[in-house]
C-alpha cells in the first residue's frame, strides 16, 4: 500500500549559518495551538529570568478594591489564579507580596488577558 501522506518540504537558508526551515503552505490558516484556561502570572528580572519567589503571593482585586483571589507563587516565578477565568472579563489590580505581607508590586491590568509578566 503506498503512502498518501505529503510531506512538507524544508528551505535551506542561503546566510551563512546554513539553517533549515519548514515550508508553511500557502493559503492555510493557523490558530493557537495552547490556551491558558487560568490567569497565569510569571514574575521575572530585566533579562527574563523568573526570581525565586517561594513564599510570595499575588492578589487579583476589582477597581473598586474588591479582592477576587489570592494565588501563592511557586519557586519558579509562577503564580496561577484557580478562580479566574481566562479571557479576563474586567480590569484587574494585581499586587505581589513577600511571605510577611509586604507589597513589592502593584500593576493595573486591562480586560481580555490570559497571562501576566512583572519584570523586575
């Protein structure tokens, strides 16, 4: 039986580096492929480098100072909001804090998001 499957054929790079890529077709769309169904909150340096943020936590309130949720960081710079949806349906005041309750961030964040990056 012969095989029906085409396969994609991959462009060789003409620079120097000599780096092959793979042909998308022409006329096919693409959608996303991974979906966060959580908000999903990354705390990480200038260089992209998530912090070791073991004891930190991150609170999610409405404008009007309503809290909605509070989620712990884990030690790799993320922290996933269990209750809150993805895509966001209102303005958020995200508000990170140390394991003694000191607040370090504050960042006002718009409708519509599935994730969030502090930096710094």
């Amino acid at each position: 039986m012969q095989n029906t499957k085409r396969s994609i054929p991959t462009l060789k790079d003409s620079g120097k580096f000599g780096k092959s890529y793979t042909r998308i077709p022409v006329g096919k769309k693409f959608g996303p492929t991974q979906t966060l169904r959580r908000l999903t909150i990354l705390w990480v340096d200038n260089a992209g480098v998530p912090f070791v943020t073991s004891g930190f936590f991150c609170e999610a309130r409405t404008l009007n100072g309503t809290r909605l949720a509070t989620a712990r960081f884990d030690a790799f710079g993320t922290a996933v909001f269990r209750t809150i949806g993805t895509p966001t349906s209102r303005t958020l005041v995200l508000r990170t804090f140390d394991e003694d309750g000191v607040i370090f961030r504050t960042r006002t964040v718009r409708s519509g998001i599935s994730a969030f990056v502090f930096i710094g």
